[in-house]
C-alpha cells in the first residue's frame, strides 16, 4: 500500500500525470456535451 507521503516523494511526475488525465477527461466531457446538445437540437428540428 502506497502512503500519501510516499506519493509526495515521487516528486511532481505523478502530479503532472494526474493533471494530465483530469484535464482530458474534462476536455471529452465538454466535447460530449456540447456534441449531444448540438445533436438534440438537430432532432427537434
């Protein structure tokens, strides 16, 4: 089991790489929201 000291002495690569994935999963969120409005729109058309 990893402690969250140990993590912290890993340095800033698992940060980073944390960031990393928490700002494509919000990119895709955003992609699929405004994909399934523009979609929903079109469908009542």
């Amino acid at each position: 089991m990893v402690t969250l000291a140990e993590k912290v002495d890993m340095g800033n690569g698992d940060l980073f790489e944390m960031l990393t994935y928490l700002v494509v999963i919000l990119i895709s969120a955003v992609v699929m929201i405004v994909w399934l409005k523009r979609r929903g729109r079109r469908k009542r058309k």
